[in-house]
C-alpha cells in the first residue's frame, strides 16, 4: 500500500441521461438522472483507494451544501481532507453531462466560481508523508511552484501530472513529472492524430519523464525515458456492455499510479491501465467491480 496524495479539482456532476442527442431548441425527458462526486483528481483518489492505497486529496471545497456533499463522500471512500481549503462564499464548480445512451457519449457544460488550490495552501502539507503525489495540470503557475516545493523537499517522492487539456503554461510542468499523463484531447490540440507520434515528440520537452497517452478505445501508448526508440501500445479492453465512460480517464490514471506504485514495468502498467479503464466503462459510477 502507497500514501498517495492528489492535488486538483473535486466537481458536482450532474447527469442526465438520454436515449438520443437533442437537437437545438428542442425539449427531451432524461431518462435517468444521477448526481455524483466528481473531478479529474477526486476521481482517481476513489480508484487508487478502492486499489488498496491509502489516499488524500488537496482542493478547494466551498462551504456550501454541494461543498459538503463532496467531503462527505471522498471520506465514504476513506480519503482524507484534512489539505483541503474551505472557501468562503462562491459556487461548488458544477459539471452539467449529458450522456447518449446510444452512442455512450457524454457531452460536459462545465460551471465554477470558486478560486483554485493555491500555494500557499499546499506549502503547508508534510509532504514526507506521501510515497507519491499526483497533480492536475491545472493553474498552472500556482502549480509550477508546488511543483518546484515538491522537488526541494521530498525530490525522491515520484510525481504523476495529467495533461488534459491546453492551458497557459502548461508545458512548463513536463519537466518537473516523472509520469506524464496526457489524454487524446491534448494531443490532437496539438496537431496530432497518431499517440506514438505524439509521444516522440513530447519526448524532446521532457526527456526524463515516462510518458503515456490514452486514446479512448484505440488503446493507450506510452514512452519509457531510458528506452526513447521503443514506444510501447496496449489495445482498449471495452466490456460487453458499454454503460459509463465517464471518468475513464481517470480510472486509466489510477491504474497506473497503482502499477507504479507496485513496481511494474511501464508495459505492464499499461495494460492493467487499458484494462481498469474498460471494467470501469461496463459499470455505472465509480464503485468498482468486485
């Protein structure tokens, strides 16, 4: 078991589900609606807890009632709270999905008005606390000093970054990860369709770090930093029955965190990533199959 913490945003999803797409200026019925806990960082605590790792999470909650809502439910899944920070007025950021049930797809209006996790808050975590740390690329000068902290304090400490999505300075954090994280979005943001080619050329930004890229259900690719010549592919694993895809993603990121963390090599990590992921698409939520 590892001491894991992760750094990022914890959301209110909101999700309708439907049996089509609507067209615009149209009214439909959901057929289901379901509220959950959500959040890149959030939702990969959940994964690795039910692993077996013991897990914290660091992010702004607000004191509203959606706020402790949140809380409530990260400590059901026994991560702790303790380095997060209770904001003062402000909404609970609130993802509204509509999720095609016909196509799987989910389609996110992303709402918040509530500040970022900053600094100065991180700066007060005993960071020897932690076997690994886990960060969203996100406010990302905020985070590039936390990163810096890390690196002074405790630079024995693994890091992992998800790359989403761009955003302002983001490409400043690549050196400082030693796993990088990056979706399809941010890859075909920057100009590619292909994750082998992706990875080469993220290899030149950050040459020390192990690089993955997952492509949804094309499978996932990933680069070894002392084996830059060789990138290495996992198909998809879909389960019989696609039913959520919703936060696949960071079912995937879990998975290998959790393979790291066990000592598995890179290859082998991505593969039990690919496979988590495609468990978690056969099943609603986040509460993985026994």
């Amino acid at each position: 078991m590892a001491h894991i913490l992760a750094i990022g945003i914890a959301t209110l999803d909101i999700i309708n589900s439907v049996d089509a797409y609507p067209q615009e200026d149209s009214e439909i019925r959901a057929s289901t609606q379901n509220i959950r806990r959500g959040g890149n960082a959030a939702n990969s605590a959940v994964i690795l807890s039910q692993l077996g790792h013991s897990c914290s999470w660091a992010g702004t909650l607000s004191d509203d009632n959606d706020g402790d809502f949140i809380d409530h439910e990260l400590q059901r899944y026994n991560i702790d709270t303790s380095n997060s920070w209770r904001a003062h007025g402000g909404r609970t950021p609130t993802s509204y999905i509509t999720h095609n049930r016909a196509s799987g797809s989910r389609t996110i209006i992303h709402y918040r008005d509530l500040p970022e996790y900053s600094f100065d808050s991180f700066s007060n975590i005993d960071l020897s606390a932690y076997d690994w740390l886990h960060f969203e690329g996100r406010h990302c000068q905020e985070t590039l000093r936390m990163l810096h902290l890390a690196q002074q304090q405790q630079p024995h400490i693994p890091v992992s970054i998800e790359i989403e999505k761009p955003r302002p300075d983001i490409e400043t954090l690549f050196k400082l990860g030693d796993l990088l994280l990056f979706s399809r979005a941010y890859a075909r943001d920057s100009g590619y369709t292909d994750g082998a080619e992706f990875l080469h050329a993220m290899h030149t930004q950050a040459p020390e770090a192990d690089l993955v890229c997952a492509w949804g259900n094309q499978g996932a690719w990933a680069l070894a930093r002392d084996d830059s010549d060789n990138v290495i592919f996992s198909p998809a694993f879909p389960p019989s029955r696609l039913i959520d895809t919703l936060a696949a993603g960071d079912t995937f990121n879990a998975a290998m965190i959790d393979a790291r963390c066990k000592g598995q090599s890179l290859t082998e990590a991505l593969t039990a990533a690919c496979q988590l992921a495609g468990q978690k698409c056969g099943v609603e939520g986040l509460d993985l199959p026994k």
